[in-house]
C-alpha cells in the first residue's frame, strides 16, 4: 500500500511540473521576393538603394533579427524588431541574399527562416552578377554514402537575371582554407566524383558569365560513410 501510494506521489509530481517553453517558430519571408531584381527599392543615389523587407508573424516570438549579406563582398547589414517589416540602405548594384531570427525572451532557441536571393539594380547599362550558386547536394553538415565504385554526384542550382551563365568550377578540399579546383567549365550543375570514405569534405560552386562577372557559393561541409 505504502509502495502504491509513492508511485502515486511521484506521478503527481511529474504532472504538475512547469510546462515546457515553447520555441519560437521560424517566419516565411514575403519580399523582396527570390532570385529577382529588387524593383520595390527606394533609389537613393547612384550607388545606394533603401530596400524593405517583410516577413509573417511567427508564433511564440518577441523579435526578429533580419540579416542581409552582400555576397560580392560579404558585408553584413541587419536590424532587430518587433514589427514584421523593416527596411535598410544598401549599396547598389550586386546581389544580395536575406534571412529572418525568430527569437523569444523566454527560450534560447531560433527559429530560422529560408534563405532568399535578390538583385538590387544599380546603373541602367550594367551587367547583372550571377547569382551564387544554391548548393543542393551534399547538404551542409551531412553524412552521405559512397556507390558501390566510391563516388558520389553533387548537384547545385546556378542562376543569372541576363540569363548568360557560361559555366561552373567546384572547388573540393578536405579544409575549408584549402579549397582546390577539381573541375572547371561545367555547363551542367551536376557532378559525379570519387571520395575517400570517412573523410571530411568542404566544397563551393563559382558561377562564371558571359561578361566575367563571377560569384562564389557558400562553403558546405560534409563527411563520407565508412
């Protein structure tokens, strides 16, 4: 009886325990919208453009922190806000991808959005820059098996607004500061290549155009099975 009535006790205990804080959620990202010129932009002055930016409400958040990153020359803008709109000034003329930071006062997590790209337009007569590559295959941080003859296809998504891609070059390497071309030229965005098994990989895609104009991809890394 004794025994029955601790059980008891251990189970109400459990039950009327604080409930848990629930995690802020990501939002979905409404303009500017993917792969497009910017042509909501506010235009400044010839080399700077004001760009606003909207997203939806996300549940179980108290802020966002909105990042933009110039992908010519890494720089970094961003705001954090309650509102679901905010808007910042940005050099014109290259291309630019966004992401949105659900946060909440009472959890340490992040809700994290897509990630979109866009072109914000400078002078009229200018070459658009091809837009980094969107790496698909491997995902970042993944583990992936070899075929049966030890390789495996990378595949990635290229794109350009004057539509002029003229090819690809990966670039593989076993640390991320040591990247080498393996292959160059490519008109496809698809690549079959033999690894070591269980080694860590990082790879990028350079888009190259007609005009000269290049863009470099983010870094993923990988490991192979084995």
């Amino acid at each position: 009886m004794r025994l029955r009535i601790y059980f008891l006790s251990l189970i109400l205990f459990w039950s009327c325990g604080p409930e848990p804080i629930p995690e802020p959620q990501a939002t979905i990202l409404i303009a500017p919208t993917d792969l497009n010129e910017c042509t909501t932009a506010t235009v400044l002055s010839e080399t700077e453009s004001q760009v606003k930016f909207e997203w939806t409400l996300a549940l179980n958040t108290d802020s966002y922190e909105l990042v933009v990153v110039n992908t010519l020359t890494n720089a970094r803008y961003g705001k954090t806000s309650a509102l679901l709109t905010e808007s910042i000034i940005l050099p014109s003329g290259a291309p630019y991808r966004w992401y949105v930071n659900s946060k909440s006062l009472l959890s340490t997590a992040v809700g994290k959005s897509s990630i979109r790209q866009f072109y914000l337009e400078g002078s009229q007569d200018e070459s658009y820059l091809p837009f980094p590559a969107v790496l698909l295959q491997p995902e970042n941080q993944s583990t992936v098996d070899l075929d049966s003859s030890g390789n495996f296809s990378f595949d990635w998504e290229g794109y350009d607004l004057d539509e002029d891609i003229e090819s690809f070059a990966i670039y593989l390497g076993k640390s991320e500061d040591d990247l080498e071309p393996v292959q160059e030229g490519l008109t496809v965005s698809q690549l079959s290549l033999s690894l070591d098994a269980g080694e860590r990989y990082f790879w990028q895609i350079i888009t190259l155009d007609y005009e000269g104009n290049t863009s470099k991809s983010e870094v993923y890394s990988f490991q192979t099975a084995g």
